[in-house]
C-alpha cells in the first residue's frame, strides 16, 4: 500500500466524521444528555487523529499523483492549502473536544460553555470539510471540476444512426 491509496483510505474519516459528529452534537445539547454529546467528542478526537494521518500521507499521494494527466501542481495546491485549514480546525475541535470529555465527566458547569465553543468550532470545519473534499475529488474527478474539458460542442449519435 503507497501512500496514496494510504491516503484514499483516512482522508474521508475527518469529513464525514465532523459532519456527523456536528449533528449528534447539536442532538446532544439540546437534549442535554451528556452521553450523546460524549459521542459527538469521541467523533471529533477520532477525526483529528485520522486528519494528522490523512495530513502525513498527503505528500506521498502528491508525489506519485502531481505528474499524471490533467492533474497538474495547481490543484492539488489548492487542495492542499485548504485541507491544512481543516486540519487545524479538526486539531483544535479535538483538544476542545477532550475538555468537553473531562469536563462532562466531573459535571462541571462550564461544559455547556464547550459544548457551545464546539459547536462553533464544527460548524466552521463543516464548511472547511466541504471545501477540503470537493478540492481533493477533483483531483481525480475532472468530470466535476468547474473548469472541466469536456468539449461541449461534442455530437452525439442520434438514436436513427445504427
């Protein structure tokens, strides 16, 4: 396994894994139910682990990547400026997150006060999550690229030609 395929396996953990661990969080506060906010942080630690991952075999994929056809140095840049922003985002969320853990387990009262600066903190990764994702799916994806090369004045057969 090199290190792009390494890195095709941990990079979606981070997306999905602020996305879902965003919602059940909202879930949890106002449900106020401590365990299921628990969850929500479990999901934001383990996304910042699989993001330093994600981040340390970045370079190895855009090594063996970067010279293929209709890639090019550009857009993997792009994706790599914008994937660093998620990364610290998701590094912040996970030491708010391991807070939130201790502070739900003493049933301090200033865990509502984390619960809320996570929230904000996922809210902000969600868009940088988004962002991070489409960048690197038009690595390979030329089909949804905004500057795609299909030939739009391409024919296609019509349906009386055999």
């Amino acid at each position: 396994m090199n290190d792009a395929h390494l890195h095709m396996v941990v990079n979606h953990f981070p997306i999905i894994g602020i996305i879902f661990g965003l919602g059940i969080l909202i879930i949890g506060f106002f449900l106020k139910n401590n365990v299921v906010k628990n969850v929500a942080y479990g999901l934001f630690i383990v996304g910042a682990i699989f993001a330093a991952v994600s981040m340390s075999t970045g370079e190895g994929a855009e090594e063996i990547v970067e010279d293929f056809p209709n890639i090019g140095k550009n857009i993997i840049h792009e994706h790599e400026e914008i994937a660093e922003k998620l990364a610290l985002v998701l590094y912040v969320l996970g030491v708010v997150s391991l807070v939130g853990l201790y502070l739900n387990f003493k049933k301090h009262s200033k865990a509502t006060l984390i619960s809320i600066i996570a929230i904000t903190i996922a809210i902000v990764g969600v868009f940088f999550a988004q962002q991070t994702g489409t960048t690197g799916g038009e690595i390979r994806h030329t089909e949804i690229r905004a500057t795609s090369t299909i030939n739009p004045t391409a024919t296609q057969p019509s349906e009386d030609e055999d």
